[in-house]
C-alpha cells in the first residue's frame, strides 16, 4: 500500500460497486436542492394554449393591410370568443389567441383609432404567440431522475399543479475528528491546543452535497479507542467521514482500525495537498459495507479532498450526475510555478474580462493556510512534474457551484 495512488485510482476504487440509496416522497415545499429517485412526468402542455407572446392584437394574417374593427379585448386569465375573418381583437401578453386568429401584432405597430385598427401588411403566420405545447409537451419528462431541485426546477414542478416527488434518502452520515490537541470553539485553549475548524467546514460542505449529518464525535488518539468509534459509526451510517489520523505518526490509528474492521483500500495519494488520505469500506456486525474516508487533518488538505472526493462519492450515493465532477473552465495564469510528482491543486480566484479568463493564485498555498480556501473561486490543477509561466493556460475546478 506504499506506492502512490492518482487521483483516478483513487476515485474508481472509491466509486466501484456503490449503490445508491433508497428514496422517499417529500412536498415539493421541502425538496429544495433533493435529488430526483425517478423521472417526473409532464401532466400539462405549457403553454396550456395558444397565446399572445406580447401586447397587441389578433388577427388572421391575410386581413392584415387594412382598417379592422377592434371585435373583442383579451386580457390573461380571459376565455375570448372566435374571431371573425375582417376583424382583430385587443390582446396582451400571456392572453389566450381567439380562435380563427393566427398572428399577433405589437401594439407599437397598429394605428388605433376608436374602435378600428390599422394594421400593416406583411404579418408572418404565428407572429408573436406562444402555441401551445412550445415549452413542455402533456406526457414527456419534466425532469429525469437524478436531477437537483434548484428554484427552476421547483417552479417547473409547480407549473404542472405538483405539490410531491420521489427523492433520494439524505445519506446518513457520520463525522468523526481525532486528535488530543483539538479543542471545540468557545473552550479555553491551553498550550499545544488549537480550535475545530475542520468539523465545522466538513459538515457544511457535507451538508452542501446532499447528506444528513446526523452523527458528530471526536475519536480518542488511540487504536483501540478509535476502532470501537468507527464501528459504532458505521452501524448507522451510509458513509463515515473522518479527519486527522491519517498519516504516518505514531498517534494516527485511523488506517489501521479500517484495517482491523473493514478492508483498506485507499492511502496515500500523488495529489497535494491531501496526500495522506486513506478510504476504504467498513463491515458492520451484520456483515454491511459501509464507505469511509478519512480525510488529513490539516483543513486545506481536509477541504481540498473533500471536493474531489467526497463529493463524486455523494453523487454516487444519490445517482446525481451534476455532483460526480466539478465544472471544469480555462484560465490563463498569472502565476508560475514548478511541481514535483504529485499533481498540484492550488486555490485560485478567477477574473472574467472581455479578454479572457484570469487565474491569481492565493500568494501562501500552505495545507495549513485555510484562508486560501475562504478566498478561493477554483482549484487550479496543475500536473505532475510541471513548469507553469505566467500567461499559460491551466485548468481550474469551480468551486462556487455547490
């Protein structure tokens, strides 16, 4: 288990053989950012009828180039009459089209006078409407499964008259930190001690991709300690996170109590920051495989591992396609740098100009440096054994989508 694994590696053994978990119907009201379990059918068409793209009148196109009396006044939400041919009717937008109309011209164009309008020729056929139909067809798919419920998808859903949908279950997860020198923010630090950023970062990046994080625990700095943590973890768990006590030290036990209770499949890494990161599957008492992975303790590392890592893990576990890889953009570099034989994630911040997209790399990109995360647009990835100048192109991960 010595060689480095990439980061390929590491995400198909990851990946490999996971299962999604099983779905429950939610309101819609409380859907907000679920994961669709099954395709949701259209009920409607939407448009529900022909009608007016814009304020106007209706009429048929052949009587346009002549004095038409004004026969009738739509307005939305208004059932209107048939027109008859030599006549227009006044409509405004969203309004049903008369039947027998099959053309609407903007009001800006036609000369109204009293009750008679003026309206130029040429006027195309289905000029200005809407037909019914145009947007989403009565039995197609609204939206597939797998699909994440953003405020779009919520007003589609409200357009067909749906008040509830099948979603994935909130993976259960479990977040369990280790070391004896971390302290929980609002306890008094004494000498060697140092604040819990990583519990809270974690659970709401967690949180972010979809899972309930139900089980919060710090792990003594011991094996046996920590064995009996991970176990008691995973008997309620769909994944367990931890972080710290991953690497090589004396008082990092993490590794080797997946090893006692479980199967290792994962550790050390050829990526930085994050190599120290082991995964693996834990097997419960009535024989269940439940995922781990345990993050570095160092929050970059932590926060850097989470992104490519965790999250593809929780689009594997809720079979949503949009969280299985970050949006990937281009950007030239402003900085240079060099890497040795592990691929190099840098945090960046990204300038949009006319000119191009601009990539400014955080000036300290120390694994301890957690404000090179608050800071960030993207990760910039930069290859193994690399040489990059100012003004090449380099890929970059966006972090800002969720």
């Amino acid at each position: 288990m010595s060689e480095l694994k990439s980061v390929e590696e590491a995400l198909t053994a990851l990946l490999t053989g996971t299962a999604a978990v099983g779905s429950e119907t939610v309101p819609c009201a409380e859907a907000t950012y679920r994961i669709l379990a099954s395709d949701v059918i259209a009920r409607l068409d939407v448009p529900p009828f022909d009608n007016s793209a814009m304020d106007g009148y209706a009429l048929y196109h052949a009587d346009a180039g002549t004095h038409l009396p004004v026969a009738q006044r739509v307005a939305a939400g208004i059932h209107p009459a048939p027109l008859s041919r030599g006549t227009c009717a006044r409509v405004f937008t969203g309004a049903p089209l008369p039947p027998g109309a099959d053309c609407v011209v903007m009001q800006e164009k036609v000369e109204r006078t009293g009750d008679t309008a003026f309206i130029p020729a040429p006027v195309a056929v289905n000029n200005n409407i809407r037909p019914r139909g145009s947007d989403v067809q009565a039995n197609s798919v609204l939206l597939p499964r797998g699909h994440r419920l953003d405020a779009a998808a919520l007003g589609h859903l409200a357009s067909q008259g749906i008040t509830e949908v099948e979603v994935r279950q909130r993976p259960r997860v479990a977040l369990l930190t280790s070391g004896d020198e971390i302290v929980e923010p609002g306890q008094p630090l004494l000498p060697g001690q140092i604040y819990n950023s990583n519990r809270p970062m974690l659970k709401t990046l967690l949180e972010t991709f979809g899972a309930e994080v139900y089980f919060i625990a710090a792990m003594p700095d011991d094996l046996d300690g920590t064995r009996a943590m991970l176990a008691l973890a995973a008997e309620q768990a769909d994944l367990v996170v931890t972080t710290g006590g991953v690497s090589v030290g004396e008082e990092d036990h993490v590794k080797n109590a997946i090893a006692a209770i479980g199967h290792l499949d994962i550790w050390r890494l050829a990526l930085k920051p994050g190599k120290p990161l082991t995964a693996g599957r834990l097997v419960t008492a009535e024989g269940r495989q439940v995922r781990i992975i345990g993050l570095p303790g160092n929050p970059v590392s932590s926060f850097v591992a989470a992104w490519l890592f965790v999250r593809p893990l929780m689009g594997a576990l809720l079979e949503c396609p949009a969280l299985a890889s970050l949006p990937r953009l281009m950007a030239r570099a402003d900085f240079a740098t060099r890497t040795g034989p592990r691929r190099h994630y840098m945090r960046v911040t990204l300038d949009f100009s006319e000119a191009g997209m601009t990539a400014h790399a955080y000036p300290d990109q120390g694994s301890g440096v957690l404000s090179s995360c608050v800071a960030a647009d993207a990760l910039a990835v930069i290859p193994a054994d690399a040489q990059i100048a100012p003004g090449d192109l380099v890929e970059c991960l966006w972090l800002k989508g969720g």
